[in-house]
C-alpha cells in the first residue's frame, strides 16, 4: 500500500524534474514472475525504475543503507523500508544466502524481483563483472530474466551526491532472456558464470557501457588503497 502511495505522490514530481523516459517496457511481462537485472550506477536507480514501470519490483539493496544514522541516515533507511527493498549482506556467507532465498520467494508468488549483477555501483560508469547470483536464481525460479539499462543516472547522481541534479534519465529494457535450457544444472559453475556473462551481455548492448571483466568491488578496494576512490567500498567479490 505505502509503495503504491509513494509512487503516486513521488512519480509526478520526478516526472516534471528528471523528465525520466523508459523504451521496451512492454518486455516486462504484464504478469508472473521475472527478474528485471539492472546495471548499477547510482543509488536512484532504485527509485527511477520502480517509479517508471506499472508493476510493483523490490530490489536488494545493502545492508548499510538499513543502519545509517543521522538525519540523512534514518531517511534513507526508513525510504529502503518502505518500497520493500531487500537488505543484503555483501561480505557473503549465509546472510548474502538469506536474501537470495527471500528474493526466490518473492518470485514463486509470481512477483517481480530486482537485482543489480555487479553487486555494487559502478565506480566510474562502465559495466563490470556479474556475479553468479542472478544465475542461479534464475535456475532454480524457472523465471526470466530482463535485462535493464540504467542511462545517465551516474552523471545526475555522482558518488557522494545525494539529491540528484535535474537532468534527463534514461531506462532501456530488453527481451527476456530465457534459461530454462540450463534446469537441473545450478550446482554447475560453468554454467552459472556462462548464464551471468549473457546477461552482462545484453546488459552492455542495451546500456553501451564499456565492459570490464573485474569485479566493481575489486576495482573500488583497490582504487581505495591508491587513495583515488572515497566512496563505500563492498567486503569483497563472489
């Protein structure tokens, strides 16, 4: 209810300030489940998407936007809350495990889940690596995936900005790309790591992106240690 509420009073305000277009909503299926896996390059993008499609999609996020403190903290947490977004452990184990099974929940309702594949924003806008996650979600929901592009949402948010300037943003989704040729076969790494790198793929051609075969948090720990990056830095890369 509070989601469909904020998207009612939030989306005609973003309409007339980022002036937001979408092409190829009509590859979001009208119903059934789906996993809309997006490039990730800025915090908005988890506003801007659900806002610009008709069915309501939860998205992972992580676990520190739910303990900020401070004003901007508590805001950006109880925001999190209250469009559903899914907190999730970065350093890995049983509490990243513990958001991937709520998101198979969330799809064997027939709802739409949300997932960012690098795992974390990029750190200078290109498309990096994507982690296995998505793969094996995919197999064992039986649901599609939809590749979606994120356009310019880094130039209107940078790393460390919080309200984005008004500008133009832009949302490309493509066909679904179906994997159910792969059932039984979850436990494969092979296959897991092929399935991942056809959805950066798509993910590379819709957003035109240049791609990186690193992982963004790799790249983020180390531009840290050489004192060229002051944004958070993830725990690691799966």
């Amino acid at each position: 209810m509070f989601y469909r509420l904020l998207k009612v009073l939030l989306g005609p305000v973003l309409k007339v300030v980022y002036k937001p277009w979408i092409e190829g909503a009509e590859n979001i299926p009208t119903e059934g489940p789906a996993i809309l896996a997006s490039n990730h390059l800025a915090v908005v993008d988890s506003v801007f998407l659900p806002l610009m499609i008709d069915r309501e999609v939860v998205f992972m996020g992580k676990s520190d936007y739910f303990t900020g403190t401070g004003l901007k903290g508590r805001l950006i947490a109880k925001f999190m809350r209250a469009v559903g977004t899914i907190p999730v452990d970065r350093t890995g184990g049983k509490k990243s495990e513990a958001a991937l099974r709520t998101g198979l929940k969330r799809l064997e309702t027939g709802e739409l889940f949300g997932i960012y594949p690098e795992g974390t924003r990029s750190p200078d806008g290109r498309l990096y690596r994507g982690k296995t996650g998505i793969a094996r979600m995919a197999l064992e929901s039986g649901a599609p995936v939809i590749p979606v592009a994120m356009i310019d949402t880094n130039v209107a948010q940078p790393i460390g900005q919080v309200i984005p300037k008004p500008m133009p943003i832009g949302i490309r989704v493509g066909k679904p790309l179906d994997f159910s040729r792969y059932r039984g076969l979850e436990k494969d790494r092979f296959v897991l790591r092929a399935i991942t790198d056809e959805v950066m793929y798509s993910l590379m051609s819709l957003s035109g992106q240049e791609y990186v075969d690193l992982y963004a948090a790799d790249v983020k720990k180390k531009l840290a240690e050489e004192g060229k990056f002051d944004g958070p830095v993830p725990g690691g890369a799966k």
